[in-house]
C-alpha cells in the first residue's frame, strides 16, 4: 500500500485486501448449509440406537449389559400388570431422545424436507 491511501482498521486480516485473492475456509461456507441434514442424522441414528431391542436380544447374553429397550420388554414379560410401573420406565426411557429431538427439532424439519423440494 502507498502511504497517501487511507488504511482501514482490519484491513491486514482481510483476506482480499492483503494478497488480492479471495481465501474461503470450506467449512464457513459447507457447515451452515450442512447443519439441517447433520442434525436429521443425528436425531435418526441416536433414535435408532437408542430403541435398538433386536440385536442385543440376540448378540447379549449377559442381563447386566441390555439395553433399556430390551429391559423394559422383559419388565413387562415378568410383570405385565404392573402397567404404573412400565408406564414410568417407559416414560423415562423415551425422555433422552424427546429432549435431542426438541433441540435439534428446527434443524430436524429443514433437514427432512431438504430434498424434497424441486
């Protein structure tokens, strides 16, 4: 720069105005775009994850590592008229993926309907 041009503040971390060419960090421009479709699937696999009851049932033999899913089904097998109870568990059991979804639920409709639009 010659002396007699006027310096804006900031100017020497622009990236355009210190070597003339226009640097762009891809995840500045991809991330935003991608924020919809990574919260779908995020929601979606810790769903799927998270209620995952037929393959413990055959993988697990041990009762000390099954899943919720899988406990809350031999709860009510064992037990099936003490629907307070089951109702409770059940509750608690589906309270971790309620308070995923509403946080992610904005990002999760935009996602979902993302590339359903022509």
């Amino acid at each position: 720069m010659s002396s007699n041009s006027p310096v804006l503040p900031g100017a020497e971390d622009d990236p355009v105005a210190s070597s003339g060419e226009v640097v762009v960090d891809p995840a500045q421009v991809l991330l935003p775009m991608a924020k919809p479709v990574l919260a779908t699937v995020t929601i979606m696999t810790a769903l799927s994850s998270w209620t995952a009851l037929v393959g413990p049932l055959i993988f697990l033999n041990d009762e000390r590592l099954s899943t919720l899913s899988l406990g809350l089904q031999q709860y009510q097998s064992q037990h099936f008229t003490a629907y307070n109870l089951l109702l409770a568990a059940s509750t608690l059991f589906v309270l971790p993926i309620a308070i995923i979804f509403v946080a992610g639920q904005r990002y999760f409709t935009a996602g979902a309907t993302q590339g359903a639009v022509k």
